[in-house]
C-alpha cells in the first residue's frame, strides 16, 4: 500500500498535534509515532497516551492515513491491516 503525502509526512517527523473531539471538547493532542510488533513483523502507529472515542481514532485514522492507538483500542483507516504499514528493514 502506498502511503498518502500526509502519512509520509508525519513518519519523518515523528509526531503530529491534530484537534480532537474528547467528551464533546475540542483539545489540541500530539500523537508520536511509535512502532508495535505483530509476529516477526513490526508496524508503524500514531501513539497517545490520552483516552479517545474509537469513532473519533477512526476518523483520524482515516484524516491521516496511519493507524491510531490510544489505551481503550486501536483503529485503522478503512480497507487496511497491520501489514499495510510495515515497518522498512
């Protein structure tokens, strides 16, 4: 899968401040990237320490085009699974 400008973008950096609805407030979180092993196989995720709605991690997923953890779950833009962002040898 090819990753989208923003995706690539947030990879170099390493981190991304994105405006998240929590419990019906607008807050400015920074999420880093961070990478877990599933298997032999190691993949890329935007990381918070902060607890989200799952449909909102969703919807920022999808914005972003990287998988999103937060500690209540995990979610993936649309179509995708965790090989679709593996991690480069």
């Amino acid at each position: 899968m090819k990753l989208s400008q923003k995706a690539l973008e947030v990879l170099s950096t390493g981190t991304i401040k994105i405006r998240v609805n929590r419990s019906g407030m607008f807050q400015h979180i920074t999420f880093k990237i961070k990478t877990l092993k599933l298997g032999n196989v190691e993949y890329y995720v935007l990381f918070t320490e902060r607890t989200i709605g799952l449909t909102e991690l969703a919807k920022i997923a999808e914005e972003i085009g990287l998988p999103v953890e937060a500690p209540n779950g995990t979610a993936f833009p649309k179509g995708t699974s965790a090989m679709d962002f593996k991690k480069e040898s």
